[in-house]
C-alpha cells in the first residue's frame, strides 16, 4: 500500500481507494476533488545531477506536501514525479484555495543536493468528483488532461478540468486506445508471437523473445507501440502485464510436454515494480505447473529499472530468488547508468537494437557496442544484440564477442515455434522461415 521512497500511499492503493470514493458519493451529493501534480523540473534534477539527487527530491517534496494538505485528504505518489491528492468533502472555493498555496509553496521552495540549487514549480490538474462521474478512470484521465493543459499554458500554475479539454489537448484517440485495451484483456482478443534468440557463437538457438500484438475487430494485429502508452498511462498495464505473463507461462509448459528445451524471454512495463500481484502470480504457475523457473528470462528497460532502481533490485532479487533470470532491455540508451550496473543483479544486458542496426556503416556505433559488450562481461553479463538486420552485422558481434543476437536476419517474430528447431544458421546461410 505505500511506496517504498516517499513512504507515501501508493499508486495501487489510490485506485483503490478512488473506486470506493466514486462508489459512495455516487449514493449522496458530496463533493470531492481530484488533484494531478507533476514536478516541472524532476527531468532536469536527474539529468544534471543524476537519480540519486532526484530520489532526494521526491522525498524532500513528499514531506512537504503532506504538511501541506489539510489532515484527513490522501496523498500518493502515483509513479516518476507524480502525485495525487484526493480532497474530500469540498468545494470549489476552497479548491482554488488549496491550488494556490501549493503554487506558492513551491515558488519559494529551492531543492538543495551537491553545491548547487533548483527551482522547482509544478503543474496541476484538477477535476471535481461527484455524483455524476463515471468511474474511477474516468476521474484520472480528466485529471489527467487537465494537468497536461496546465503544461501547455507555461506549466507552474493549475487547470480545471472542462469537458472540452480532451479535445483541445488531443487525448481523445489515447482514451480510446485505452477502452480498446481493457476490450483486450477482458475478452482475451491479445496474443503472442515469438522470435528467436540465438548464440552468435554457433547459431544453436537459445531463447524465443515473447511479444505482444493486440487483435482488433476487423483482424488488425496492433503493435505495443500502438497500445502500451494508452494502457500506461490510463491505469491499465499491470492487467496486460499479467495476462503476457501468464499466457507465456503456460504455453511454455505446453512446449515442455512436447520434450522440448525451450526457454522464453518475456518483457514486462516498468509498472511491473509496483504491481504487488505479479510476482506472486509467477510463483503459483511455477508450483502449479512444475515449469522450470530457469527456461524463463524477464526483461525490463534499462530506462525503467534506473528510474525506479530501489524498487527493481528488490524485483529482480526476488525473480531471482525463484530461480529466473533477468535481462536489461534497451541498454545502452542511459549512458550515466553505467554506475548502477554494478548494483542491478541482472543476467543479460540486450544491447539496444539503435547501436546494432548500423554497426555495418557507423565506427561510432561498433566502438560503442564494443564498449558495452566488455563492460558487460567484466561484470560477468551475457549480452544479447537486437535488431541484427544482415550478414555482416552478425560477423561483427561474432568478432567482438558477443554472446546472443536476434533480428529479421535471424528471424522474424512469428505466432508457432517449431519445436525440432535447434539451429537458426546452417553454416553462415540464415534458415528462411515459411
């Protein structure tokens, strides 16, 4: 229930108890706001200074906004530098009130770490709730929109939710995406598809990366990229978290049965930290099914893990405490993450795929891949190249010494693995999927 930094209510809790709230006035004629607040400055701090300052900043602030709020209102740190307040039994007046202090609170609050200073404003949405709102969501998402309005008037300052908001701030096709993807998971219309991992060492294929793809009703099949903000951003990916994991699991332990030696790597959103269902739901499928925790790697952005990093050493302790493996995702796009390698007990390092696709053309990109690869392996990581697109690419990581890749040149992702596969390459010629 409460978040492991600020000490404050967490994201999870707040629906919750938001849900309840909606639930009870919508039998009375109370009101009650709903307050959206974004650090204006949090981006900055973390990259002039680094994350750790910005942990310091979260917790300065969280301190200070709770002796801020009247006795009795809710605060919770809804994920990054975001926070949510609920005001109970209010109104309008002492809304704007409130709204007010907390600008010129943070006006004259000057965040102090390592000889130097910032500024720090902040941006706020605000939608009243009532007997007429719809569902908790809904509150969120008009809370939502109306702090993005607050950023395009020149952030520092508040907007109040109208209705004519979600047009004017262009959101209207993300609340639909997020309608679309609760449709998803509700009526099992998501579903994987699978490609190949293989050694660059002798081309023996190692791991299928589990991906998701979304069905809609005239037979599109949607890329994350398409949903996954939508679902990010509306409350909804730990549901689709939840379902690509437990969908992937158990069409692992199909494989199994077939005496296959299959092993999967599965990506996860970097909610999946906060998510206190998830782990013990990879707990019960693998004492329910018998699947061997170690035929299942679990990826999660480099991005993810170092903005979040207290939580994804206990995440991925605890995954590894099971006897799964974790692999960082997109390394290589945070370059002053270096430092915290050495505290994320990971196993592979997926080397992003923007260094990898012009490693044939760019000295730049084959200097810096190169790089990463050795740090990797002074750290004892195995390192996996994505998006291998041809012959000469995969020569290079063989020359430098990379342990695994994977791209269209090795394999496209497709919906059935074929389990007598054991080789992708024969001699240095890719086999050609039908």
């Amino acid at each position: 229930q409460h978040d492991r930094l600020t000490g404050l209510q967490n994201r999870s809790f707040f629906q919750e108890e938001l849900e309840c709230l909606i639930g009870r006035i919508s039998r009375r004629n109370d009101t009650c706001a709903l307050i959206y607040l974004d650090l204006d400055q949090f981006k900055y701090v973390n990259d002039t200074i680094g994350h750790a300052a910005g942990d310091e900043l979260l917790v300065e602030v969280s301190q200070l906004l709770k002796d801020k709020l009247r006795e009795g209102d809710l605060l919770a740190r809804f994920g990054g530098d975001e926070f949510t307040i609920l005001l109970y039994d209010t109104d309008p007046h002492a809304v704007d009130i409130i709204a007010h202090n907390l600008l010129g609170f943070f006006e004259s609050y000057q965040f102090y770490s390592k000889s130097q200073h910032f500024n720090i404003t902040c941006s706020m949405g605000i939608t009243y709730i009532n007997k007429y709102t719809e569902s908790a969501e809904s509150a969120l998402s008009q809370a939502d929109i109306a702090c993005n309005m607050a950023k395009k008037q020149g952030r520092n300052t508040f907007h109040v939710y109208d209705a004519a908001d979600k047009h004017l701030d262009g959101m209207t096709e993300d609340m639909g995406w997020a309608s679309r993807v609760k449709s998803a998971y509700e009526n099992d219309h998501f579903s994987l598809v699978y490609q190949p991992i293989i050694s660059v060492h002798d081309g023996k294929l190692e791991d299928y990366e589990v991906l998701l793809r979304m069905e809609l009703d005239d037979g599109q099949r949607i890329l994350p990229g398409g949903f996954i903000p939508a679902a990010e951003r509306f409350g909804l990916i730990n549901n689709v978290d939840r379902w690509t994991v437990s969908r992937a699991m158990h069409s692992l332990v199909k494989l199994h049965e077939e005496n296959s030696n299959i092993r999967f790597a599965i990506n996860l959103s970097g909610r999946a930290f906060d998510d206190k269902e998830l782990l013990p739901m990879i707990q019960g499928i693998l004492d329910n099914t018998g699947l061997e925790p170690t035929s299942l790697t679990f990826e999660i952005t480099e991005t993810a893990a170092i903005a979040n990093i207290t939580a994804a050493k206990i995440f991925i302790a605890k995954l590894k405490d099971m006897g799964c493996q974790f692999a960082l995702d997109d390394f290589g796009t945070g370059f002053c993450s270096f430092s915290y390698l050495k505290n994320l007990p990971v196993d592979k390092l997926k080397i992003d795929g923007s260094f990898v696709q012009s490693l044939d053309t760019s000295k730049v990109d084959r200097a810096m891949v190169q790089s990463m690869n050795q740090i990797a392996h002074a750290l004892d990581k195995k390192t996996i190249a994505e998006f291998v697109q041809n012959e000469k690419t995969l020569t290079l990581l063989k020359d430098y010494g990379v342990d695994f890749a994977q791209g269209h040149h090795l394999g496209k992702p497709l919906p059935e693995i074929d389990t007598k596969q054991i080789y992708i390459l024969n001699g240095s010629k890719p086999i050609v999927y039908n």
